[in-house]
C-alpha cells in the first residue's frame, strides 16, 4: 500500500513541478487522510498517541485535525514502520553534547521519496533563471552518513551540479564540522577569473567563518551575475551570530552576490520536505502544508500571530507526516516567518554538530 501510494505522490510532485501550480485541496486532502489511516495502522508509538486522544481515522474528517506527533518522540521511540531488516540510513538531528538526537529512519524506496521532494522544489527557488548544472560549493564535509542536510547536498551535487562541484568541510573524530577556507576560497577565486557562475550552500556558522576570513584577509571576490546562495541553520554559539540581514549584507559586499540570489532554507531530519524563505516568507511545496498553532488554544493562529510551526509533510510516508515542532512562527497569508525556538526547547539545526 505504501509504495502504491509512493509512486502516485511520486507522479503529482513531477507534475506540480512542471506546471508550478498548487496542489488542489481536495487532492491534497484525499492523500492526507488516506496516509493517515496507513500510519495509524503500521507505525505502534503513533497509534497509541492518537488512541490516547481518541482519535482514530474513522472521526477525522479534514487533513488539518490529524494528531501532530512532538518531534521529541524520533528522540525516545522508533517513529516507522519500516522493519529492522530494511533499514538501510538513519538520519539524526544535530545536537549539542550530551542531547539525544532525533532519528529518522530510511530505505531505499523512502530515500527516492526523499529525492523525488528535494529536487524540483530547490530548483524552482534555488536557480532562478538559471538553469543546472552548476559549480556547487557545499561548506560542509561529504562523509557524514547521518546527516540529512548532507544527504540533501549530495543529491544536489549528483543531479544539479557540474562536475567540478565539491564539499569543503571536514569532519573530526569527534562528530564536529569544520571549514577547509583555502580549499572554499580557491573556487571563489577561480569563478571570479573565469566568469563561471557559482553556488554556495552551506549552514550559516560556515557563511561566517568564511566571511569573517574573507574580511580579516581583505579579500573580496566579485563572483560573475548568476551566482547563488543557500543558507541554513542557525548559529547556537558556533560562531559569532549575525543578524539575517546582516549576513546578506556582508554575502553582497564580499561575494557581489545581491540579497535576491540568495535563499534560506528550512529543513529538519524528521521532514521529508524542505522550505525555502521568498521576501521573508518560508514557503513548503504543494506536497508539504504548514500551520502556526497557538499555545494557548491549541486552534490555528491568526495571520500575524505566533504560534508553534506544525507541518503536514505527503513525502513522510514510513514516518509520520503529520508533526509538531517546536518552531516558533509567525503566520502570514501565505506562509510562515521563523522567530525560533520555543522557552525550553534544546536547540538544534543542522549548525548544531558538536565541536562545530
């Protein structure tokens, strides 16, 4: 049931992707409910946490009632349905040291899932007007296995970048990630000679290390018009913190890459799916719905309030798709703008490995 349900959210993702519309609600609602009723039957931790709200597939009637699960529950409980055997990757959420890490769970089937959802929703936000392949720079280290953020880059190296594309991080015995500078600035310059435009992906410690080299070194590089950017995570005392605004600036003076080449993404190894910030609103794809609930009275909040960032994510099929974070949020007509964490919640983030 699962892979037949795999393939048809397969063909709508390659279909919302070539005709850039939404997906319908009906539609969505139909898919929505139905993997509900998988989940609630295959995944145990899941059931018991609607059983325990009374709540079964047979009294929900509308996508946007299905019990969200806490993310805190991929930390204590194996959230899939996925047997032991089959079991091919794990992905786990950068923690700070002593902080168990969320897992998720995966097989090849799922990681196609995973792809199929990655790929055309970077580009249309990523590319813009330009069209793969391209030199991708990842400031991250290539052999990190249960890594969500350097699986998605991987991806992104195999189906959209050229062949000269690389990783520039390295990763110590101890699990931490650092930046390779000479190694990130030799592209940098080589695409500033050449006129070859270059991409830059990476967390934003890494952004800062680089631009805090950059500065002290008096370098400056005018990367050629097309270049892009791509940030993520969030800083956590891995770095000095910046300012969203602050980093664009700073991307603009020292690589002359303009505040509109480059994009923040959203991403959580428990999703499946990720989003990507257009004018200070993150949006998800057509696959992927997100809500701003209140605290307070547990209903969807009004634009312009904050809330916690719940997300109702098709390409979660093994796990659960309906999930709770712990994201503050402001919701807007047609997104959500990130505020942070909620009081008390650890942090995370992919810029959270420790010794980073």
């Amino acid at each position: 049931m699962k892979n037949a349900f795999a393939s048809e959210l397969r063909g709508l993702m390659r279909e919302a992707a070539a005709s850039d519309a939404a997906l319908p609600d009906d539609q969505f609602q139909r898919l929505a409910l139905a993997l509900f009723t998988l989940q609630w039957e295959a995944v145990p931790i899941y059931r018991e946490f609607c059983q325990a709200r009374n709540i079964a597939p047979a009294t929900v009637q509308n996508w946007s009632r299905i019990p969200a699960l806490p993310t805190a529950a991929f930390k204590e409980f194996e959230v899939s349905s996925i047997p032991h055997a089959a079991r091919t990757r794990v992905f786990h959420s950068s923690t700070t040291t002593g902080q168990t890490p969320s897992r998720h769970f995966h097989h090849a089937e799922s990681l196609a899932v995973y792809e199929a959802s990655l790929l055309p929703w970077f580009e249309r936000n990523f590319f813009g007007a330009h069209n793969p392949p391209m030199k991708l720079i990842f400031l991250t280290p290539e052999d990190a296995p249960h890594s969500s953020l350097v699986q998605m880059f991987k991806t992104l190296r195999r189906h959209c970048g050229s062949p000269d594309s690389a990783f520039t991080g390295t990763l110590a015995p101890d699990g931490s990630w650092s930046l390779d500078l000479e190694r990130t600035v030799a592209p940098l310059r080589e695409a500033a000679g050449e006129n070859h435009p270059l991409g830059l992906l990476g967390t934003a410690f890494s952004f800062v290390h680089l631009l805090d080299h950059l500065n002290a070194a008096g370098k400056r590089f005018l990367l050629p018009k097309g270049s892009r950017v791509m940030e993520t995570g969030g800083y956590k005392g891995r770095s000095r913190e910046l300012p969203k605004s602050k980093l664009r600036q700073l991307l603009t003076r020292l690589l002359n890459v303009p505040a509109s080449a480059i994009v923040t993404e959203y991403g959580m190894c428990e999703l499946s799916s990720q989003a990507y910030e257009r004018d200070g609103v993150f949006h998800f794809p057509p696959w992927a719905r997100a809500q701003v609930i209140s605290p307070e009275s547990g209903a969807e909040a009004a634009v312009g309030e904050t809330g916690l960032l719940r997300v109702f994510d098709l390409a979660n099929i093994w796990s659960v798709m309906a999930l709770q974070t712990e994201d503050l949020a402001v919701r807007r007509v047609d997104g959500f703008e990130l505020v942070g964490r909620t009081t008390g919640a650890q942090p995370r983030g992919c810029s959270l490995l420790p010794g980073a």
